[in-house]
C-alpha cells in the first residue's frame, strides 16, 4: 500500500499497513458497545463468524496463490473487512448469510482482483451488497432496540442470540415469543414508508422516534459511536480529514436543500441523514479506505462529496432505505477517473488539462519541441 | 474474395470448440449470453436457436459469396440472417410457445449476435458451402456449450435446482427431470442476476486460460530437451 503520495521532500512516519490496520480496529470499539448495547449480542456473534471465514479464506487463497501466509494474516487486512462485514449486517442474521459475504467479499472482491492493494471496489461493501441482493429478507430484518420493546418483552440474551443465529431447532420460539416480536424496520426504512404523516407527527408516533432523540432509539447513538471512532483515527492521522467531511457536508447540504419543513412527503431532516443507517461508519471506515478511493486531497474531496450526494439521492428517490454501500461502490468506480483530473501538478510539467489539449498538436508552443529543420 | 483451398476439418472443430470460441475467446454475443442464462432451459433454447440461424446463414452466404459484390455484402448477410432469425422466431412461436414468451426480446435479438455476422465474414463468404455448415454448426455448438454450462452452474447456484422446466422445449414427457440439488427454500438471487452471470463467465474464461496454458508448459516441457554439442551457451530465448 502505496501511503506517500505528495512529492518531495518526504518525512518519514512509522505508519505500517498492520498499524493502520489496528487502529481502525480499536477505532471501531465505541460504535460496536453502542450497537451491542442497544441491538443484543449479535453484532459479536458476526464479527466472531466473519473473522474466523476471512482469516481461513484469506488463508487458503494466499496459499493458493503461492505468497507468505503469515505475512498476509499479519497485516490484519482481512480483519478489517470481517469486522466491517459484520458491523454493517443486522445483528441475528443467520451464521451462514455472514459466512457468504465475507467470503465472497475476501475471495472474489478482494483476491480475484490482485490482493491487498489493487482491489477497485471496497471488499467489505461488495460482500454486503452480495448479501443485500441475495438475501432480501435475511438483510432487512433488523432488531428493534431495546428501549423500544415493551418491559414484559425479554430481548433474546447471548445463549439465544446464538440459537438464533446459528438456527438450532425451536429458536424461533423464545421465551413464548417469536423472533417477529423483536424486530422492526430500520428507522430509514419507517421514515421512508410513514404513511402520510407530517414529519412532526411521525416523530411522536412511530416508535423508532418516540424512543429516540435525532434519528431513532438506538441508531443515533451507534452512529455517534462510530462518529467517536472517526474522530480518534482523524486525531491519530490515520486517514486526512478529506473525504468524510466532504461526505457528510454533501449529504448535509442535500438534506437541507431537500426538506420541505415537515410535510408528509419530506425526505427527512439533515438529523435523520447523518445519524441513521450506515452514515458514520461509512464516512470514517468505508470512505476512507486507501485502497478504492480517489488518491490527492482535491481527489479525495470530490469523491467524498459525491459519495453523500448518492447516498441522498438513493434514499430519497431510490427503492432502499439505506445507500452507502451502493454509493461507494459506485464512487469507486469513479476514483479512477477523477485521480485522472486531479493528480497534483509535478514541479516543472504542465497541468493535466493543458497537456491533453495540446499534446498531440506538435506546433504547441508549450511543447518547446526543437524546430524542424530539413 | 479469395478462396481457401484446403480447409482442415479437425482445425475448424478446434478453433469452433475450444480455441476461438465465440463465448470463451472471441467474447462475441454476450447479451444474450448474460442475459437468459440464468437456467438450463433457457440457455439450451438459446444455444439452438443461435446454433439453427447460424448454420443456416453460414450456408446461404457461401451460396451467394460469388454472386455479391464486396460493397454490399455487408447488407445481404444481415438480410439473410435477419430472415433465418425470422424463421426460427415464428418456429419457436408455433412450437415452443412458452419458451418464446420467457425468451422475449432475445431471439429477435439473434440478429443482432456478432457471432453470426462474424463467421458470415470472416469464414462462410471465403469457403465453399459444406466447410461453411461445418463451420456454423461447430462454432453454434461452441457458444451453445458454453450457455449451457453458464446456465446449468447459474441454475445450480442461484435456485438450487437442475433442468427445471424441460418440458417448455422438450414437451410434456421431460417435466419431472427436474432435480432438487438443495433445500426446497434456497435461493441466492446473485447468481440468477445479472452480476452473477458476469462473475461466472470471468471465471470459465479464467478457468480456460488456466487449462491453456497448463497445457502449453506440458507441450513446452516435452519440447525442450537439451540439444547435443550445442556450441554456446544462451541464458535467454529459445534454442531452435
């Protein structure tokens, strides 16, 4: 992984892939306990099953390919990606939905386009997508929170979350209730169908609001969680601040110039957009990947900034509740093309966009070719 | 328009077959190879319907090869694909009804299949009327087989089943070779969609290359034995 990309001279920092690679594990520990907190035991539980599948899968494909085993492992990439995998994917999704995306995502997404360092697409985010179109309703049941549940409700403890997430017989009944009782649509996806309510009025009634402050009981706060994380890597100097702060303005300044005040076909406030769904966990953790996103820091801003209008867009107008992993992916398709028009300018050449008017044309003046002479 | 005198029979089998073909190397014809192979019935009623028009156009354009002149070739052959399209078309319509309905679009779409227009080209206005039939009907195979193939792993992978539905093309006798490979619940919609036929396309092509060039390093380690009283010693290059 390439880490200088501004010319000379060069300061030397001790910043090693498996460094970078730790501290976004430990960067992601605050919205992790706000997830467990609020949603039970399952986000564990999958990132458990997503690290054993990514590292075994990381395993026998660099075995495969003929390279240092340990070596690979090290560098803690392949964690990164479980962990974000298993993040991203409800909590209480069976074993074996986690165990596909993250494999797909380690195997093909990753592997198949060269390994560490030259995969296009962002590999935590293909396997969701995978899995999001594959598995409609394994992906889209996600748990209520447990503020949300009434007091006579159980929420299912770490031995049922396991029953129900590796499916043993007779886990759909729990403690007298089915799993239906604890789940519930995503706040986006509530807010998305509220049924002809002022906005004011679907804050008061819809249960995800009633028992949240911003965007939804529980949901605001994992995203404050991973806001946390964020901070800590843009303070350890990680990643620069670039393409998240230019994510979260756009999508930020989409929100704005879409609300309409509250009516019933309101597309939500700037709250509800930042604090809800994958919006911060996808800013500090999926925009930021080094690999797939555009590399000079105009690059970064522009790639950034159309990953939140996408991510506006989609939920506003698109048929998914939630579009960051769809945006990304589709940015990063992107970061190619716009690296093109927005590598720094060398010291002593031509901008990019002098060169490609008059480089083929040989009377150029800024060509300074030496004259013919025959 | 010059003529090939010598055509090797085994050499177009080859090059219909394995080393050029349509699907695998020459990467022609890939909508409707992507787009209707996500079961076994679907890509077998392509695969024929693609194999009967372009043998059928590969022996009409032999036919005609001396009689057109190289300004318009290019109009006649799609006239005569288009017709030989047309008739499969209201065949499939008359016999195959329900297939037809699945199919849609893609078999007037034949038409369109490079394939055709290629091996009209490049082999059938060049060779006499029998390499021509060979011709289309080896690289019809090719392409076909290569459907097949996508199909069957697509059907597989995405609804756990294998020849569901036969008995659209072969009539109410074929209904139950339907095979139940997994539970009668799974489903992984991936493979039936459109990212999955592409997944599954690169990895038979990269499975080719891969048995390719396997076969190339046996032919080559076979080949390269040291050569007695060499004078000099080469450190790159083959010695010949």
């Amino acid at each position: 992984m390439a880490l200088l990309r501004t010319t000379s001279p060069h300061l030397h920092a001790p910043q090693t892939t498996q460094h970078v690679m730790q501290q976004l594990l430990l960067a992601t520990i605050p919205g992790l306990l706000a997830l467990l907190w609020h949603f039970g035991w399952g986000s564990l539980i999958n990132i458990l099953i997503a690290s054993v599948t990514a590292l075994a899968c990381e395993a026998a494909i660099v075995t495969a390919r003929k390279r240092p085993v340990w070596f690979y492992l090290r560098d803690c990439s392949a964690l990164v990606t479980a962990v974000l995998i298993g993040l991203a994917l409800p909590p209480l999704v069976p074993w074996w939905v986690v165990v596909v995306g993250t494999a797909f995502a380690i195997i093909i997404a990753k592997h198949l386009y060269g390994g560490m360092g030259y995969n296009p697409f962002n590999p935590a985010m293909v396997g969701y997508v995978v899995l999001l179109i594959s598995f409609p309703i394994e992906m889209t049941t996600w748990p209520a929170a447990h503020s949300m549940l009434a007091t006579e409700l159980n929420p299912p403890g770490l031995w049922e979350s396991i029953q129900i997430i590796f499916q043993f017989s007779g886990s759909f009944e729990l403690s007298g209730n089915t799993i239906d009782a604890f789940t519930a649509a995503t706040p986006l996806d509530a807010f998305k169908h509220n049924n002809g309510l002022l906005v004011e009025q679907f804050y008061q009634q819809d249960a995800w609001f009633a028992a949240g402050r911003w965007a939804g009981a529980g949901w605001e706060w994992v995203n404050l969680g991973f806001l946390a994380g964020g901070c800590y890597l843009l303070y350890k100097k990680i990643f620069t601040w670039h393409a998240p702060v230019a994510m979260l303005s756009a999508l930020t300044l989409m929100a704005w110039l879409n609300n309409d005040g509250g009516s019933s076909v309101s597309n939500g406030p700037a709250s509800l957009h930042l604090l809800s769904g994958a919006t911060m966990l996808g800013a500090f953790f999926i925009v930021t990947d080094p690999v797939t996103s555009a590399v000079s820091n105009t690059g970064r801003l522009i790639y950034g900034a159309l990953i939140g209008v996408l991510i506006f867009v989609i939920r506003a107008w698109g048929n998914y509740p939630d579009a960051v992993a769809f945006a990304v992916l589709l940015m990063n398709f992107a970061a190619p093309f716009i690296d093109y028009y927005t590598l720094p300018r060398t010291y002593g050449h031509n901008k990019i966009s002098e060169r490609s008017s008059g480089s083929t044309d040989l009377s150029d003046p800024k060509l300074n070719l030496p004259e013919k002479k025959d | 328009m010059t003529e090939i005198s010598q055509v090797s029979y085994r050499e177009i089998s080859r090059n219909g077959l394995w080393d050029n073909n349509p699907a695998l190397v020459q990467l022609l014809g890939l909508c409707p190879l992507l787009a209707v192979s996500g079961s076994v019935v679907n890509a077998l009623g392509l695969g024929l319907a693609t194999l009967a028009v372009l043998v059928g156009s590969n022996a009409a354009v032999s036919l005609i090869r001396h009689q057109v002149s190289d300004a318009v070739r290019i109009p006649a052959f799609v006239m005569i694909i288009a017709t030989f399209t047309t008739c499969t078309e209201m065949l499939m319509k008359a016999y195959t009804y329900e297939l037809y309905q699945i199919l849609g679009i893609f078999i007037p779409l034949i038409v369109t299949n490079c394939t055709i227009l290629g091996r009209a080209e490049a082999f059938a206005s060049k060779n006499a009327i029998i390499p021509a039939i060979a011709d289309g009907l080896l690289m019809g195979v090719g392409f076909g087989a290569v459907l097949l193939v996508l199909g069957a792993i697509r059907e597989v992978l995405g609804s756990g089943t294998l020849f569901a539905n036969m008995d659209l093309l072969f009539g109410p006798f074929a209904a139950n070779w339907s095979l139940q490979i997994f539970g009668s619940g799974y489903s992984f919609l991936v493979a039936i969609l459109p990212p999955g036929a592409f997944i599954i396309t690169g990895l038979l092509i990269a499975l080719k290359n891969t048995l390719d060039a396997r076969a190339k390093l046996r032919k080559d380690a076979l080949k390269a034995k040291p050569l007695k009283g060499a004078k000099r010693v080469r450190t790159t290059g083959v010695i010949h």
